[in-house]
C-alpha cells in the first residue's frame, strides 16, 4: 500500500491525526492516499446534484422570468427580461378575475380539508396501531387500495351526487365548499392513516401503560401521553396533506362553476386575453407564482420538522 510519511513532529505520543493520517512511536506521521475513485465519485455525485437542482428549479425560475415581462412579450424566450415590469402582477389582481377570493378559497378548501384528515387520520391510524382484532391486514390493505383510485374515474359519481341525482341524496351540494372538501378528504385521508400508523407503531406501548397505572384512562393517555410524542408525524402528515389539496384541480373544476367559489387553480385556468379568446402567458405566470410562493415559504420555515418527522416514522 503506497502513502506519503511525513516526518515533522507535531507532537508527543501515538494515534490518528486531523488530516486522516496515523502518528507512529518515532513521531512519523504516514497519511495514506486516497484512490482516484473517491475523487472521481464526488465528482459524479456533485454533478448529479447540480443536475437535479438545476432540473427542479429551471420550471421555477422561467415562471418568475416570465412574469416578469411586459404582457406584449409573453412568448419571449430571452432569459432574463428587460425591462422588468409588474404589469401581469397588477392583471392577476384585476376586479374580473375574482383572484383574491379564489386565494381565499383556496386556503379554506385546504385548511378545511388538512384539519378534518389530521382529526380523523390521527383517530384511525391510532387504532390500527394499538388494537387487535380480525380483519386488522385487510383493513390495511383496503385503505391502501382506495387510495389507487384515479380522481378522473370518481369524478361522474360524485357529480351526480352533488347535483341530487340520487332519491337518497336530496341535497345540491355544488358550488359548496363541503363538494370540494369531501372528496379531497377522501383521497388524503388514506395516505395520512398509513403515514401516521408508522408513528404510533414505534412509541412504546408501555408508555400508555404506566400513565393508566398512575391512574389516567386509555383515552387520556392517548391525549397526554402519545399525543405529543406524535407531534413530529402529525405536523409532516398536516403539511403533505395541506400542499396536495391546495394543488388540487379536477375536483374543484368539476363541482364549481360560480367565479365566486372557485379556488385560485381553478380561476388560473379560466384566465383570457385582451380579446377573450387569446393565453395571456404572462399573466398565467404571475399567478402562479403567487399560488407558488406560500407553499415555498412553508416548506423552507418548517423544513426541520418535515425532514424529523419522515425520519421519526422510519425507525423502530
């Protein structure tokens, strides 16, 4: 095995080094060199780095570019525009858009929606974790298989539902904000019982145990006790949850047609032209910046917990 000696004293006795090296009795120091295939190998991983932040960011920044153009130069494909101009910011906002209510809607679809899955997905998934009875791997396998159904393939049932096509359905319930919130939940609520049963699995049945023999109840245990050692895996499940429905589509487009209802996706979509009939590109791009930046903002604030929380729900 080749290495480089170095022979200056830095020091009484034996052992390793700071640079990786070994310090031998007589005060040698010999460094062992290091193979070509570990310099070759950060290369590679630093470019592959490079690659995937460049092809996640690129879509990111050509909307930010993009909306930053005078509305005449929407097709443009220069990569930084000049001049810069806000006139597609001030377009979003125009009175026959309805933008700021649709964001208002937006953020009570999803909230609405997070709350009642974190609620409901924190209750069931607890129960699978702690209780025992017949069924229990069927019951999995069922929560897991409802979430493989395509929104696209319920969008017709639901429709029918809310607009009372049913006799035992007599409410219409479109252009409401529960038509939204229902089906959203429908499709969340699974992934959030699977996610939040893997953190209840890991904490020690015992500790629920010893709180009962101080004297509290199952359910005041569950309350004081596991509760807020969950927080990490109900905070990450509450933020998947809120940034799925909050970029949630079809469903929105499906049972609202009133402007006043619409989420911001949705009044995203219906944007037009000068004529009526002409993309307004740019101020597509502003708009979705503005959908972008809130869910940005949160991911980077509570990066921490989201990270803490996956990592907690994979160890036993």
């Amino acid at each position: 095995m080749s290495s480089s000696v170095n022979s200056t004293v830095d020091g009484a006795g034996t052992g390793p080094t700071a640079d990786g090296g070994v310090r031998t009795r007589s005060g040698e120091v010999i460094v062992p060199r290091r193979p070509r295939g570990d310099l070759v190998g950060r290369i590679v991983i630093g470019a592959g780095m490079a690659f995937i932040l460049a092809y996640c960011l690129a879509p990111f920044y050509w909307m930010v570019v993009s909306s930053l153009r005078r509305p005449s130069e929407g097709r443009s494909t220069q990569l930084i525009p000049y001049p810069l101009s806000v006139e597609n910011y001030i377009a979003v906002f125009a009175p026959g858009n309805h933008f700021a209510r649709s964001l208002l809607n937006s953020l009570i679809v999803a909230g609405g929606t997070t709350a009642l899955v974190v609620a409901l997905g924190v209750l069931g998934a607890y129960a699978l974790a702690r209780l025992e009875f017949r069924g229990k791997v069927m019951v999995m396998f069922l929560i897991v298989a409802t979430s493989m159904f395509p929104v696209i393939t319920l969008v017709v049932p639901l429709l029918k539902l809310f607009t009372a096509g049913y006799e035992w359905w007599p409410w219409n319930w479109i252009n409401t904000y529960q038509a939204m919130i229902l089906p959203s939940i429908s499709f969340a609520l699974p992934l959030a019982v699977w996610n939040l049963n893997a953190f209840f699995r890991q904490l020690p049945v015992e500790l629920e145990q010893a709180a009962m023999v101080d004297g509290t109840t199952r359910m005041g245990a569950f309350f004081r006790v596991i509760l807020p050692l969950a927080t990490p895996g109900i905070f990450t499940t509450a933020i998947i949850t809120f940034i799925a429905a909050w970029n949630e589509f079809l469903i929105a487009l499906t049972m609202v047609n009133n402007p006043l209802m619409q989420t911001a996706n949705v009044a995203i979509s219906k944007f037009t032209g000068i004529s009526g009939y002409d993309t307004p590109y740019g101020t597509k791009m502003a708009a979705g910046v503005i959908v972008t930046i809130p869910l940005v903002i949160m991911v980077l604030a509570f990066q921490r917990r989201i990270i803490g929380g996956l990592a907690a729900g994979s160890v036993k």
